[in-house]
C-alpha cells in the first residue's frame, strides 16, 4: 500500500504538537525534532506554553505547544505558521488555530471531540474546523485514545497511565506522515524510562500502533518526505535551547578564566532554567545559591565576585528592575559580574512566559547615577553560548557588570549545535594585581582603565571596596567635585574603550542595497530569513544585526551611513532606535516595532521590507 | 602575636565624638588580634548607615555595599570563600528594615559568618528617624506624636529564623565585649550578636539601664554556659524558674541558695528558656541579659555547599565541560 502513496518531496515543514499541558506534547516535539537531527535536516523548535502550570483539563487557558521547524537546508526560524498540527483536543485546535497554514494537515483525536469537550473550548457549533474557518485543513480524524486503549489492553497498566501514551501514539503517526523510521524513538524512550519498563514498554506499544496505524489506513494522504540537502560541518551535534547554551557558556568561561563559578539567582519565568541546568553540575564545581529574592541573588553574586569567583545572576525584567541597585554597586566597585536577563513581556509581571525586546533601555539606563555598562544581547538560542562565554570574558578582563540580554524565545527555543571545541576560544585572564607592583591602591587601573583585581585571601592586598565614590589616586572616600568628574568620565571612558575589543558589525546580504535592515538580539533569525527571502525574488536588502550594543561596534556609523534607507526592527516601540539615534545624531531611522509577546513573522518581514524599499 | 594596630586601617575614624561605634570597633579589633586570624583572611562586609562605615576603618579586606544588602552580599563571599573569616555589620535600620529579609534568611541557612547588629533605636545617617527596635510612643522627627507601631526584638527574629548563636554586649562594656566577638567568631554558623549602641546625637540615653558598671551591676546580668545566673551589686539576686516563666529571687532569702538558681545552658537545642532570657528587658526587677544567649551545633550552609559538591564529585566521572557536552543526545555528522 505504501509504494502508491503520493510521497511529496519537501525542503521544509512546520510541525506543531498541541494538547493540554499535561498531554506530553512539550516532550512529543522534542523528540521529533531530535529524531528529524538525528537524520541530518536543521531544526528550530519553539515551546508556546501557558503561564498556568495545570489549568483545568480541556480549556484554552490549559493548552501547551512545542513547534518545530524542519529543513532540508539551514533554518533560522521556529517558522511562522505550521503546515501540520497535531491537535490532542478542541481547545489545542482553536488556540493554534491562527498558527495554521490554510491547507495544513490537522491531527486530532476524535474521542476528544465530544459535544462536552467542544464546550468547554467554547465552540457554539459541532464543526469546529468550519468555526474557526480551516474548512481547507486537511483533517486526519483518528481514535486516539480507543486506539490506544485497544493496544494497551494487555498492558495490565491502569487507565490513566495508559491514556498517557496518547502523545507516543500521535508521535508515531507523525512518524509516518514524514516517512521517518520509529527505532530512534524507541531509543529515546528507553533512555528517558529506562528505570520503568512496563512505562517504557507502554509507550513503545503506543508509539508503533500510532505509526501502523497510518501506514494501514491513511493511504489516501501524502506523506512527506525531507531529504538532507546541506552538508553541515562534521562533529557532534545536540539539540539545545537558549537557556542551557547560557548555562554552558557561562561553565566554559570559568574553566577558561581558571575561576570557580557561582550563580546567585531567584526563580522566575522564563529564566530559572539557567539556576536548573546549573545546580546539577557540581561535579564541575559549579556553586548555586537559590537566594531569598532577586536582590539576594544578585547581591550574593556580587559577594562571590570580591571573593575571587566568576559571579553570574541570572533574571527575567521584573527581576532586573529589583537588581538595579545592586548592578551600579558591580559599577561603582568595578568587580566581574554577569547578569542574564531573558527578556519577557511587560511591564510588571506582563506576559512571562512570553517573549519581547523590552528590557534594553532598562538594561542600557535603568540605575541612578551615570553608570555604564557592557551591554550584550544573544542572537539564537545556540549562539547564547558565545554570549554567555564573551559577556563573562568582558565581565572579567575589564572589572565590570555585563548584562547579557536574551529571551523567552531564545531562552526556550532550540536548535542544533555543533559541540564547541574549547580550545578553539580564546584564554580569559582576570586582572589580577601581581605581586610586584607596589603602593598598590584599589582603584588603580592598567592601560585599559581596568582596576585591578585583588582577591581575599592575597596577603599585603588588603583594601576597602564600596558603593561611595573614591578618591582617583589614594582611593578613600572622596567628595570632591574635580575628582567626582574625573571618576565618571574614567567609569565611561572604560565601557567605551572595550569597542576596541569587540567584532566589528558585519552586513548580511547585498553591500550595495538602498535598504539595510538592522535589528539586535533574538529576531536574529526571523530578519535573516526575511532578508534572504526577499533577496531570493530578486531584490537587493542588507542585514546588520547587532550583538553588541553598548558600546557599538566601532565600524557602526560607518556601516550605517552607507545606506539610503534603514529600517531598526524589533520587539519593543522601538528602544534601539532611539538609542541609535542619540549615538548617532542626525541619522534618518524608519522603524517596525511588534510586541506581540510572539517572534516576529517572516512573511510580514518580508512585506514590510518591500514596502520600505 | 597579633596586636590591635594589625587590624587598624589608616582612615581617620568620622563617627561623632561619644558614639558607642569607636568602642565597638576597637572590641572587634581587640577580638580579631586574640583570634589571630591574618588580617588577609578576614572579610568585613557593611551595608549603609552609621555603623556600616566600620569596614573602612578596617586594614582587612572590606566592603561598604548597599542599603540592607550586608548580610546577602557575606553569603555570596563565604559562600565563594569558606576560608574567609566573614563579619557582616549593619544597624537595626539597615539589618531589620530594608535587610529584614536578608538578615532572617542568612540566620535560617546559618551562613557561618559573624552578624554584628549595632542596635541604637534609631536612624543616624538620615539624621533621627525611628527605627524598627523604637519602643512604641517613640518620639522622633518623622514620629512627632509618637510611633504607633511596636518594634522587632533582635532575639526573636533570630530565634524565629532558627538563629544558633545569640548573644548581646553593651557598647561601653570593653571589659566584657571582646570576648563575646571572639565566642561569636568561634562559633560555626550564623553568629548575631546584638550590640547595643548609644547614639550621643538623636537617641542618647536609649541604653541608660545598663550604661555604666554600676548600672549594669543592678540592671543586667552576664550569662555564662553553665554557671549560675547571678546579678545585683553584692551578687545577691539570682533567677530561678518559676512555673513557665523565670523569677528574681534573693539568695539566702526564703532559704534560697545558690544552687537553687538556674545554670545557664546556652548549648541547649530547645531555645525556649533561652528566648525567655534574651527578652528580659529590665523592668519588673528583671535585668538585661548579656553575653552568649544561645550557642548550638548546626550543619553551616557554606560547608554544606561545598561538602555537596565534594560528594557529586566523587560519583560522577564528567570533570569538564567537552566531557559534560557528550553525555547528552548528540548525533554525529561525519
């Protein structure tokens, strides 16, 4: 029967697995994507998950997404809309509705689509695909949970342990659909159960009746197929997201550095993955402390920083609001200091689960006083490695507080990453007072303005560090007005200096386009692919993006003079193009600006470009 | 040997002539020298207000933080250096109002560092506000018709936060303060000693009752681990227990003798009798209670930190990130 399908060769698909968040579906897309890496396509996957951890079965406020983005090529992006949805209820049909491609292919479980279950998901018909206009979705209709039921009938599992494998059932159906074999997953499985076989034993079941299940009787729909079409550089690859690329960068910086790392933080949405992935690596020395409240766990950092470790916190807006004063304390004291802030929507406790740009100018100006600092911000979810990696290297080399901007969609996104070679990344070397200088003050600096850095515990080093302004020379306290001017300007001059030793801005795409698109952070992604897709009709656009934003690479005026036209796109009402504006006084900045609290959209990137153009 | 003068800084001391802080710095000096700790391995850690300007006066290293942040910013160092000897200084506004939070989450985790609370009842720095140890009534500029509110007890809140060491001095008591900072600095944990400070400017006189020695003869009495509680001029009184409370008593009164009074006990795990004496404040003919209040064994927070990570070490075999890297689910591309 398989050999007459119409098997329709693709170069890349959205999936999304939707259900109610306890369906399993988070791990359902995860081991998909994996499965789909295993096989050589890139993927990029992003979670759309409620706030709420168990809102009541079947309701809209309960539905969790995982969608994953398959290429036989490289893709930037989760994608825009899903060309398959995987629907394990009414409600996970009507919320992702809005997702869906028109003619997608829609998976759901008939035994969830009772008139009771459309009620509770607040349908006021029973054809719910005509509702929500999908009335081209092609509808696969299956029993999931009969189905499941049947299979596991011999289990000798209780009920509700067997209505659990629902999600293996549908993975194995999806399995199908993309011609993918199913042995990887059973692999996968017994990893994840290998200490409960008759678990482990029940969702295999599930799993290959799912996948039977489409072979046998869907013989009337396509499948498809997506071939590796881009040979990736060779070495191990793992799927990662944003959160524990962070975790990891911020490990290889310490072993780098030669320090011991310690991470102050407090709970919060969508960044306590970083303290999670942390606190199981002890065995690389790692110190965690689950402080009181966000200021302790900044507070804490910056205590384990004087001591001589390489200090990191890490927080989402409403936590960087309560850290400020405790940041222009790393500032004025000038110790190594990384804070990750994984940006979410606000203001207030705003949308925490998701994800916005609207923290930057909090993170360029929100303190008293004028206290600069290193601004960094990541552009995927792997590449927060290499953010938490130099954001820590800066943090250290030049005595200062990084703050290290990412994301909820970075933060939870994922995509595959090549495994660094350390030995590939430069040496971090903290400036430590050698112990021939003599008449040592605590704020004398070396040539780049850096303080020096002498740790407790180094005989003869003994000094007094504070949050009250010091003398330029002797460093006691000082209020003198001459040395308070000299004291601010020494702080910027520092932060500034640093341009010297960051990369340069480059531009993506045609040097000699009218229009240059410039964006920053985490839409890294979303404008590339934007960019590459306009250029693919036969348009000329450029992409510079920036990773570093305070300071500005050194090249940036002259980058962005080049171009007749700019357009600052990102997820705020535009924060960095004011902030551009005022380092660069005079330039002509049109701007689109989304805050959806969702990644940006590649089709209305692509229409706004050309109408900028 | 260590002197005095090893642990002095070289910055000219700026507290106000007559403030109970010049005497409690050099009782933390003087307990420093006859510890004998090098001065490279201490860590003084302040937060803002009058007292926490102490660390500069200090030649070990220090830091002047942030208003109320003392105590998290100590856990950070210990935590990071449990070689450190740590002494954390704050007052009762920084360590009680805005580092409230902080102070009884440092005493719960029993951070072993030294908690020094100079409590003057008031708000120096900003010039006379009441502060949360004000009595109720308390007249200051920003309670001009009196506080209406009841303030914290330094004790309770240390022994409400599970605190292993309490114990309490009297600024102008250089006899007896050094050595209650050297048993505070030997016990391992979160040690608070409550120092009570008199402010010659906006609250003098707030410790009248036992500000000299002869006061302090009739109005407090000096608790040792397993001698009996003795106080008075001629040490005549003595406490005894009386059904759940305590009761001064004469000796040789009622054919009271010495060995009916009670024996302090400041190793005892159950703190209720010794709650019961932190909260003595001299009235009723009952006298302040000074020196070790409570001094008990408890795992400190900053080696169990380390101890963990020594056990997972010894169980897992990753020692590096590339090593950690290849223990999740990677594929590879050849």
């Amino acid at each position: 029967m398989t050999d007459k399908l119409n098997r329709i060769e693709l170069d890349n698909v959205v999936v999304r697995f939707s259900g109610d968040s306890g369906d399993g579906m988070q791990l359902t897309g995860t081991f998909f994507c994996n499965l789909a890496a295993a096989l050589g396509n890139d993927i990029s996957t992003f979670p759309d998950y409620p706030a709420e951890i168990r809102a009541p079965q079947g309701t809209l406020s309960g539905v969790s997404g995982f969608q994953v983005h398959i290429g036989a090529k490289k893709v930037y992006t989760p994608g825009d809309k899903a060309d398959v949805l995987v629907a394990m209820n009414p409600a996970a049909l009507k919320t992702n509705a809005k997702f869906l491609k028109p003619d997608s292919v829609v998976i759901i479980d008939t035994d969830t689509f009772s008139e009771k279950d459309l009620e509770k998901a607040l349908f006021t018909t029973l054809k719910p695909f005509d509702e929500l206009g999908l009335g081209n979705a092609q509808v696969i209709e299956v029993p999931i949970t009969t189905l499941c039921k049947e299979a596991l009938a011999d289990s000798g599992l209780d009920n509700k342990s067997i209505v659990r494998t629902k999600n293996m059932f549908a993975l194995g159906l999806v399995c199908w659909l993309f011609n993918r074999p199913i042995d990887n997953v059973v692999s996968m499985l017994t990893c994840k159960f290998a200490k409960k076989q008759a678990v482990l034993q029940a969702n295999i079941k599930a799993l290959t009746a799912g996948f039977d299940f489409g072979h046998n009787t869907h013989a009337s729909i396509s499948t498809y197929v997506i071939q590796s079409k881009e040979k990736k550089a060779p070495g191990f690859y793992t799927d990662i997201n944003g959160n524990t690329a962070t975790a990891f960068g911020l490990i290889a910086a310490a072993e780098k550095a030669g320090l011991e790392l310690f991470l102050g933080s407090y709970p919060i949405t969508p960044a306590t993955d970083i303290l999670h992935e942390l606190a199981k690596h002890k065995s690389l020395g790692v110190k965690t402390v689950q402080a009181e409240d966000e200021i302790a766990g900044v507070c804490t950092a910056i205590g384990a920083a004087y001591a001589g470790a390489l200090a990191a916190t890490s927080t989402s807006g409403p936590g960087l609001c309560l850290k400020s004063e405790a940041i222009n304390l790393a500032v004025i004291t000038e110790l190594p200091l990384v804070v990750i802030d994984v940006q979410r929507g606000g203001p207030s406790t705003g949308l925490p689960t998701k994800s916005e740009q609207t923290d930057l100018l909090q993170a360029l100006y929100g303190r008293n006083g004028e206290s600069p600092l290193p601004v960094i911000a990541a552009t995927s979810p792997a590449q927060c490695f290499d953010a938490a990696f130099y954001a820590s290297k800066i943090a250290v080399e030049f005595m200062t507080p990084v703050i290290l901007l990412t994301d909820g969609y970075l933060g939870n996104g994922s995509e595959a990453w090549k495994l660094p070679n350390l030995e590939e990344y430069p040496d971090i070397k903290p400036n430590y007072i050698s112990a021939d200088i003599e008449n040592w003050k605590p704020y004398n600096r070396n040539e780049n303005l850096v303080r020096y850095w002498a740790v407790p515990g180094t005989p003869g080093r003994q000094h007094r560090v504070g949050g009250l302004e010091k003398d330029y020379a002797t460093s006691a306290i000082s209020t003198d007005p001459a040395n308070h001017q000299k004291m601010t300007l020494t702080r910027q001059a520092k932060i500034d200096n640093i341009a010297n030793f960051i990369p340069e801005l480059e531009v993506i795409g045609d040097e000699d386009a009218d229009l240059l698109v410039v964006g920053w952070g985490g839409t890294f992604g979303h404008l590339r692919e934007a960019v590459e897709q306009v250029r693919t009709t036969g348009k000329k656009a450029a992409l510079a993006h920036f990773q570093y934003i305070s300071p500005l690479p050194k090249n940036t005026v002259e980058v962005l003079k080049q171009y007749k036209k700019i357009i600052v796109c990102e997820q705020n009402l535009g924060q960095f193009a004011g902030y551009l504006r005022m380092k660069i006084p005079g330039i002509d900045l049109l701007q689109y600006n989304k805050v959806e609290g969702q990644p940006f959209n590649v089709e209305e990137l692509v229409e706004t470009i050309n109408a900028a153009r | 040997m260590r002197t005095l003068a090893d642990y002095k800084s070289d910055q000219y001391v700026r507290w106000c002539p007559g403030c109970g802080d010049h005497a409690l710095l050099n009782s933390i000096q003087k307990a420093m020298a006859e510890l004998g700790v090098a001065p490279e391995n201490i860590a003084v850690v302040s937060g803002i207000g009058c007292s926490s300007r102490l660390p500069y006066y200090m030649n070990t290293y220090g830091m002047h933080t942030i208003h109320g942040r003392a105590a998290a910013i100590a856990t950070g160092v210990k935590t990071a250096n449990p070689k450190l000897s740590v002494w954390q200084i704050s007052g009762d506004g920084d360590g009680l109002a805005i580092g409230g939070n902080h102070f009884i989450h440092t005493v719960r985790r029993n951070v072993d560092m030294n908690m020094i609370l100079m409590n003057n009842r008031i708000y120096g720095l900003t010039k006379g506000q009441y502060s949360p140890t004000s009595e109720r009534g308390f007249v200051s500029k920003s309670s001009p018709y009196g506080t209406v509110e009841d303030p914290f007890r330094p004790a309770e809140l240390t022994f409400g936060a599970r605190g292993t060491f309490f114990a309490r001095l009297v600024d102008v008591d250089l006899a007896n303060s050094a050595p209650i900072f050297e048993a505070a600095a030997r016990h391992k944990g979160a040690s608070v000693v409550e120092a009570l400070t008199n402010c010659v400017i906006f609250n003098d006189g707030t410790h009248s009752l036992i500000a000299t020695k002869e006061a302090r003869a009739e109005n407090a009495i000096y608790l040792e681990h397993g001698k009996a509680m003795i106080f008075g001029k001629e040490r005549e009184k003595g406490l005894m227990q009386e059904g759940f409370g305590l009761k001064v008593v004469k000796i040789g009164e009622n054919g009271v003798t010495e060995k009916d009074l009670l024996i302090h006990d400041a190793h005892a795990q159950d703190a209720t009798l010794q709650l019961k004496l932190a909260l003595l404040d001299g009235t009723s003919g009952f006298p302040i209670a000074l020196g070790v209040i409570r001094d008990v064994a408890a795992p400190t927070y900053d080696e169990s930190v380390t101890q963990q990570i020594e056990e997972v070490k010894a169980k897992q075999s990753v020692k590096n990130l590339s090593e950690l890297l290849m223990t999740r689910d990677v594929w590879e591309i050849k």
